[in-house]
C-alpha cells in the first residue's frame, strides 16, 4: 500500500497492522471510525505517575464515559496488554498536549516530549461498537459521510477523585426509531466501550441547546423517522484532565483513537479481567 496514497475507503479495507504503520509512518492523520473493523479502539490519557493514582480513581467512579482498559508501567511507551507492538508516542494520528490546562498544540508523534515519569492510560470508546451497530444494518451517519461523530458537553454530573471532576462529554448518533431497542441492546454488550446509551431524544434534557453545533466533531441531519441517541464519551477525560491543571498533560485528538490488537469483544483486555459496572441511574 502506498502511503502516499492512503484514502480513507482504502484505509478501511486494510487490517490492523497496515492502519497502525500507516498512523505510525504519518500518512494517516484523521478519525479511525470504521478503521480495523473488529479491534478495539481506544482514547488515551498520558499524565505523570504522580496524578494517575487520583486519575484511575475517578476513571473507577464514572466507568460510562472512562472505561479503563489498558495501563502503561511508568516511564514505559509500550502497551503489551493492547498489542504486540503498541507504541505510545507514534501509534495515534493526533496527539493534543495541555501545560496548565491550556491546549499548547497537536502533533502525530510525542517523541520528543517522553519522559520516565509518564503513564499512559487507555480508555474504552464508542467506535468499537459501532460495527456492530453496521452489521446489525443500524445507519452510523459519521461513518457513512467520513466524518468525525459529534460530540456534545453535557449536564450529567460526573463523581469527583481527587482533582478531578467536571460533567460527561456525550455523543449523538441517529438512529431509526424502528431501531433504537437494538442499539440500545447491541451497544450495551460493550461496557469496554461505553455500553448502552446514557440519554435518547430531547436534547435539552441533556444539556445540548442546538444539535446542528457539537462541541467536537461534526454535525450530522436527524431525519423524521430517526431519535437522536446519547452515549458516554471518552473525551470526558479529556476534558477532566485539561480542567484540573495538570504541568503536563497528553490526550488523543477527539476522533483520533488507539487500535489495538485485541478484538472489541476480547475480554482479556479488560483491567483485571473485570467489566466496567454499568452506571444504571445514567439510563434513560
């Protein structure tokens, strides 16, 4: 495959380690929705040792939006429990870096700023589900118009660790009204990726005054005959980590995931082997 030359319906068809070396090589900078269909996509949190103990506290409170599926030893850019060849600072198309809570810049390749005293955290995320969402023959918008999923700030309150907390980012996918009983079931067989919906229909019952404007990401049409649903979103962590001030701080770019190796439903990538509880006072 010529790298030089990467679409992304070509980037679709190739599996997960010509999407990794294509990310790792810089010829894919974009979204990895629809990408290595069948492995889990993860959003990333790197943050010193000295943070992540609060960190994985708060990830344990609120496990909707911050399902933790993967940890990094300090000091150590590899993710032997995602992949056989996972390196932190190259295998994400687009890294953003936050000093003091300020976004200070985004770049394909973190090299530069590795340091011993680093931990990197992987998050479960919303794409992994959204094959299934395709092969049951549920539309998923974004995918369909190569765009990056809209993402929402939120109204749900999030449980506070340490200094971290803040509300939930969520995002909105429509679906056909025939078909939300399946989304809801088909997506809740993923708690490792946010499981079933937080919220469906109303967008002011959540806190979205305008759907036509996303925080993040990119709008999509809600047809007569379709519901706006919500999930959890793994940029709530993003945006915790970014408001509690950090020295130094480094996330994906929204849309921009991790690919691992093991499947979407590979238990074995679960911390301890445990699910993430389902927040069940969330549902709506």
């Amino acid at each position: 495959m010529a790298l030089d030359r990467i679409t992304y319906e070509t980037l679709r068809n190739q599996p997960v380690d010509s999407v990794r070396n294509a990310i790792r090589d810089g010829a894919w900078t974009r979204h990895t929705a629809g990408l290595a269909r069948g492995k889990l996509q993860c959003n990333l949190a790197i943050l010193s040792a000295e943070y992540a103990l609060d960190f994985l506290t708060f990830c344990q409170r609120n496990p909707k939006p911050c399902p933790v599926v993967g940890i990094s030893d300090k000091g150590n850019p590899m993710m032997p429990t995602l992949g056989h060849d996972i390196d932190i600072r190259t295998d994400v198309p687009q890294y953003r870096i936050f000093r003091d809570g300020a976004l200070t810049g985004e770049q394909s390749d973190i090299s530069d700023l590795w340091r011993d005293d680093l931990v990197s955290v992987a998050l479960g995320c919303s794409f992994t589900f959204e094959n299934a969402l395709v092969a049951a023959g549920i539309p998923v918008r974004h995918i369909e118009r190569d765009t990056t999923v809209p993402m929402f700030s939120s109204n749900i309150q999030l449980t506070p660790a340490g200094p971290f907390s803040g509300t939930m980012v969520i995002t909105m996918r429509p679906i056909p009204k025939d078909r939300v009983d399946d989304a809801i079931r088909i997506s809740g067989q993923f708690p490792q990726a946010h499981g079933a919906p937080v919220a469906i229909g109303d967008p002011a019952d959540v806190g979205i005054a305008d759907l036509s404007k996303p925080d993040w990401g990119e709008p999509v049409p809600v047809a007569d005959d379709e519901v706006p649903v919500y999930w959890a979103c793994g940029v709530t962590p993003q945006n915790v980590l970014r408001a509690a001030n950090l020295p130094l701080c480094i996330t994906h770019t929204p849309g921009c995931m991790l690919i691992a190796d093991v499947g979407e439903r590979d238990d074995t990538n679960i911390l301890s082997g445990l699910k993430p509880v389902e927040h069940t006072n969330l549902e709506r």
